[in-house]
C-alpha cells in the first residue's frame, strides 16, 4: 500500500491510505470534515489530530485541534496514543484551575465581611443620630440625658451592695426561708433570726412593697439581716401580687401572714406579745387595710377570727399610701 504524504505548513501528514487522497464519504453533500493524525517534523516522535474539510475532493487543513504542548507520544511499533500522559496533564491543569476559585471566594469573603461591618455601623450611627434628634423635639435636653446618666452610675454604684444582700439572703443559716402560712400561691414567708437564743426575741411582721406587682419577701432581707443583728425576729411576709391577685386578695394574704406569726412565732423564738407590724409602700397601703377589715371582724357579731388586733403592739407605715 503506498503512503502518500500531504505537506500542511511545516508537517506532514501521514494518510497511510490506500488508492491515493481519500474522497469524501458518501453520505457528505458539499464539504464534510474528518480527523487526521499529523507528525510533527521537529520531533517525529509526537504527533498530533487536525481537523480537516473536505471540499471539491480536496483537502483542506483547519487548525490543529491540540497545541504541540499537549500532543500524544508515539510509540515506534505503532501509532497510538499514549493515554495516561494526556490524562496525566489534564489532571494538573484541572487542578490548578480549581485552586483559583478558592482562593477568589475567600477573597470574596473576607471582603464581604467588610461591608457588612460597615454598613452595620453607618446604620448604627443613623439610627443614634435619629434618636437623639427624636429626643430633641420631644424637649427632652441635654440636662435629662446627663440625670439619666448620673442615676446609671448610681445603680452601678449600689451593685456591690445588692450582690452581699442577696449572698446573705440566700446562704445565711439564720434565715428560715419560703415558710408557708396558706394555701394560695405565694403564701410564704421569710423568717430572720437573730444569733442568740436566750430568752424570747421581740417580733417584726413585714410586709414589703412592690406597687402591687412586683412585691417580693425577699425585698425585705436588709433590714431583716439589720434587725436581726439586735437580736429581733422579722418575719417578711409575702402575697400575691396584679394580675395575680387583686387588692382584697392581698390583703387576705398579708391577713393569713400575719395570723401565722402571732400563733407560731413562739416555736421560733419569739415573743407573741411583742409583735410589730410594719409595711413600706404598696405593702404599707395592704397592712393598714388588714388591720382595718381586723377590726370590722372584730366588731361584728359571731364573726370568727384567727388572729386579734390585741397580740399587734404598733404598727408602722412607711412611705405608704
């Protein structure tokens, strides 16, 4: 079979065919396109494809398909290509290609993550600036801001004593905690007493403040732990409070509270015909009106009672209504 040679620039092309230049198929109608393998004349031992047309029996060269820097190795016995060299390159390059998207998206990242901080402080800087302009036209003035700020750093300033009361409050051993005096919820009481045991203790019944809705026994732990110290017995009473209760069931509860004191203080220490009540506040305004529906009780006929107005020696009312 001869070999017939075609010369397309500087290489040649090996057709290796039989009955000369190969006519196009016929099947292809004007031109039509095939895949030759062409050596190259600098180095013999590569080769490479190029896509060739025919047209009017001729044949003519396109570009070659790969560059020379991919081209496949031959072998001496025969043509073929050597596969695992081409998908050898593929790899690295596909791999150098993937590298780069990497290295833009955390680029991309990090510059994202920059404009955000900066819008999030422009719209912090807008939203302050509003607000105090708000305030402006509202009348509030420079004089309210600077009291606002002087009674932040009041509280500041009062912490330290609040974080003691509240460590004395709830690991002293000398205050009997959450004693209950009733069935309702909130019918609980804290019990104060003083470190020596000689003799029987006079007695303070307290009911604490709170507007009505935020009462709490606890609120009355400094004074229980002063009092205590002077070897006197505080009972903090506590009730419920709005929308739990309303005002008359409050003061059944600080009724309760009290009757509980003046019929059991005595297994604590105390004294039942030394007993104080006191109220400051909210807790002021529940006491004083106990004592009133106590005495009402009292001078009605037939109408039981669990406690009497003579077992209360005074009763103080602090800042109450």
């Amino acid at each position: 079979m001869p070999s017939h040679i075609l010369h397309i620039g500087n290489r040649a092309l090996d057709a290796s065919l039989s009955g000369g230049i190969p006519s196009p198929p016929p099947s292809a109608s004007g031109d039509a396109t095939m895949l030759l393998k062409v050596k190259d004349d600098d180095d013999p031992s590569k080769s490479l494809l190029v896509s060739s047309s025919f047209e009017d029996n001729k044949i003519m060269p396109i570009k070659p398909l790969l560059s020379r820097a991919s081209s496949f190795t031959t072998t001496n016995n025969n043509s073929s290509m050597c596969a695992p060299y081409f998908y050898q390159k593929r790899r690295r390059r596909a791999a150098s290609e993937d590298s780069l998207p990497s290295i833009s998206n955390g680029t991309d990242r990090r510059s994202s993550f920059g404009h955000d901080v900066r819008h999030v402080a422009s719209e912090t800087f807008l939203l302050t600036r509003l607000g105090l302009k708000m305030l402006t036209y509202l009348g509030v003035g420079y004089k309210w801001i600077t009291r606002f700020l002087a009674l932040g750093c009041y509280a500041v300033l009062l912490l330290p004593g609040f974080l003691q009361v509240g460590y004395y409050y709830f690991f002293s051993s000398q205050i009997r905690r959450s004693i209950v005096y009733g069935d309702k919820p909130r019918n609980r009481l804290d019990l104060y007493l003083p470190k020596s045991n000689n003799g029987l203790k006079p007695v303070v019944g307290f009911v604490t403040g709170g507007a009505w809705i935020i009462g709490y026994k606890a609120w009355g732990s400094l004074l229980g732990q002063q009092l205590s110290e002077r070897d006197i017995i505080v009972a903090c009473i506590d009730y419920r409070n709005f929308p739990q209760g309303t005002i008359s069931d409050m003061v059944t509860d600080a009724s309760q509270g009290i009757s509980f004191v003046c019929n059991n203080i005595q297994e604590y220490g105390g004294d039942p015909n030394r007993i104080y009540l006191m109220g400051q506040s909210a807790g002021a305004h529940i006491a004083a009106c106990a004592i009133v529906e106590q005495a009402i009780k009292e001078a009605g006929e037939g109408e039981s009672t669990s406690w009497s107005l003579s077992q209360i020696k005074a009763y103080f009312g602090l800042s109450g209504g």
